[in-house]
C-alpha cells in the first residue's frame, strides 16, 4: 500500500469514493498504518468518520440484542447476518464496516408476529400494507423495513432473499438448518453458514449490480477466513441457478481487491465466457459511477443476462410483469374480490415506466 500512498492522491476524491462505496473505516485502518504518508487533515477527517461509526455500531448492537432477546421470549428464531455481525466475524471488529441497520432472517410463519413484537418496542414500519393484501406480500414479498424514534430504516425483518420475481427460490429452511454460533457484541447469536453467507451477499451484490466495493470486502473476507466447502457452494449455486452470479462475483473480487479466484473453483470460473464477459463490463459501469437504476428497462436485461438458466430468465419476466406490489396497491385501492386485477394494473404500471425511459 505505501507504494499507492506514493503516487498522487486526489484525497478529496478518495474520501468521497469511500464514503460512497462504504470502505471509510477500512481506508482509516490502512492509512492510520502509513500516517507518515498521509495528510495530517485527511487522517484526522477518516478519524472523525471512523469514530462516528463505533458510535452508531454500539448504539445498533445495543438494538439488536434487545431485538433478539424480544423475539426469544416468543419462540421466534431470528438470524442476524451483514452489518455489524458480519464486520464482527468476518472483520474482527464491529466497527470495520459502515454501520447502517439491522438486518434479519426470520421464518415465513413467524413474521407476522415478529413484526408486532418490534413494533412493540418503537419501530414502526416503512411502508404500510394494506391488511386484505398481507398475505399476498407475505408471499411475494421479502422483507418489512422499519423506522425507530433514533432514525429511518433501522431495521429490516425479511423472510426470503429477495422479491419473488428475481426467480431465486432460495432454500431458507436449509439456511436456518445450517446456522452457524458466533459471539456479537458479549452475546451468542446464530448466523448463515460460510457457505450460505457467500451466496447471499453475492446475490444481495448482484440485485445492485455490485455497485459499492464494500460488498465485495465483505465476501473476500469470508473466502480469505474459512475454509469453505466449495463442492457445497457449487452444489447450492447449481440448484438456485445462481452459478453465474457467483462467478461475477468471484471475478469482481479479483478485479477490484486483487484477490486470487479460489483454486478450487478458479477452472469453472475462467471456463464461463459469458460470466468474464459480465465482470468485465460491470467493472467498468462501477469504475466509472454509472448506476443502474432498478426501474429501468436497462436493469431488468440485465438482471435476466446475469442469469444462465433459460427457466430462470423466464421465470424472472413472468412474474416481474405479472406479480403485484406495494406501488400497485397503493395505486388504486380495490377490493379483495377484486384484487386479481392488481395483475392489470401493474402491467399497465410497467408499461407506463417503460414507455419513459
């Protein structure tokens, strides 16, 4: 790293681009290493940042135990994972990554009355869904986003990975069979396997379309810290049909971080042209800022690109176009007798967005 500090910095582009892509305290901890090499203000501004961020750490741990041990008392099985968890375990430091909110896995069945007991404690809900539609979002829906009295968005119950139309059906029974004990905070929690935690974040990166470095720190430090079961990865990957997000993932890694393809699996990663040719250009669309809007006809392309089974992209289209949200239903308000015609309005909603961009 001394030999980059060498080189002319525009610091005032690095601090920007480190708080954009979420690696402020990764940047202080390295710099702090090196001060000699690094302006006295620049240190003292990553300081500042970094500092901020142990606050809002402890302030989320805080919460976070209190969330969980909430939810104990009712026999509700919660799984923390990113965040703090994630920078504890993986990191070796709560405080290494940018502490944003609370982010937890709970069982289809029990969300309901998950989401009762936090509101019980001060959180209440983002979006509100009209009751005639709970369990139709239940179903095609993921998660339930909170705010509390400290700030917007704190909090994040979700009960599948993502929406249903990103046709990836994945095994949550099997993530919370295959939890893993960890130590956050002084408190026993559970949390993904290794295993299952590298396709998550590299599902959760790709939905983003890899858009800030820190998701990929997060998923180099897992495959840096376990000795993962790759056979099992690859297995997994196959079944959800996300071998091809996997791979971008593992190529954006050594792109960006310069860390080596794992040799265990480096052979089918080289071997995917269509997944080189991916990393190559969202390397490109991430070094030079250029956003994917999750709106636009741009993104939903390639979101099916990223795919490699036929199945999945279509799949992905179907219910993409015909599977109703929050914005339908907020829309135009209409009967549960009637609510199969949310199917029209959000074509119609669809075609409308289209037609703009």
């Amino acid at each position: 790293m001394r030999s980059l500090l060498e080189k002319q910095i525009d610091w005032e582009t690095l601090l920007r681009l480190a708080d954009e892509h979420g690696t402020s305290s990764i940047v202080y901890q390295n710099c702090s290493r090196l001060d000699d090499a690094v302006p006295a203000a620049v240190l003292t501004l990553l300081r500042e940042r970094y500092e901020t961020n142990i606050h809002k750490s402890l302030f989320l741990a805080r919460e976070l135990i209190r969330i969980l041990d909430c939810l104990a008392t009712l026999g509700i099985e919660a799984i923390p994972y990113k965040g703090l968890v994630l920078s504890e375990v993986y990191y070796g430091d709560m405080a290494m990554r940018q502490a944003g909110d609370v982010d937890l896995f709970v069982r289809k069945r029990d969300v309901e009355r998950a989401r009762k007991a936090v509101r019980d404690l001060g959180y209440t809900p983002r979006v509100l869904i009209p009751h005639a539609a709970w369990q139709d979002y239940i179903a095609s829906g993921y998660e339930c986003t909170f705010d509390s009295p400290a700030g917007k968005n704190l909090l994040e119950l979700q009960w599948a990975l993502q929406p249903s139309f990103y046709a990836v059906d994945f095994d949550m029974d099997g993530l919370f069979a295959r939890v893993v004990d960890v130590t956050v905070a002084g408190r026993a929690v559970q949390t993904p396997s290794p295993e299952d935690l590298l396709l998550v974040l590299s599902v959760h990166a790709a939905k983003h379309v890899w858009g800030r470095l820190i998701w990929l720190c997060d998923i180099a430090q897992i495959v840096k810290r376990e000795v993962l079961n790759w056979d099992s990865v690859q297995a997994r990957a196959r079944e959800f049909g996300i071998e091809r997000i996997l791979r971008i993932t593992l190529l954006l890694i050594n792109r960006f971080l310069a860390e080596p393809l794992p040799s265990a699996i480096e052979r089918a990663v080289v071997a995917d042209k269509d997944a080189r040719a991916l990393a190559d250009e969202i390397a490109v669309a991430v070094s030079h800022g250029v956003s994917y809007e999750e709106q636009q006809v741009s993104y939903f392309r390639l979101m099916m690109r990223i795919r490699e089974r036929r199945g999945d992209r279509q799949k992905f289209l179907t219910r993409l176009t015909f599977t109703p949200g929050p914005g339908e239903w907020e829309a135009i308000r209409l009967p549960k007798i009637l609510f199969p015609l949310y199917r029209v309005v959000r074509l119609m909603r669809l075609a409308a967005r289209f037609a703009r961009s």
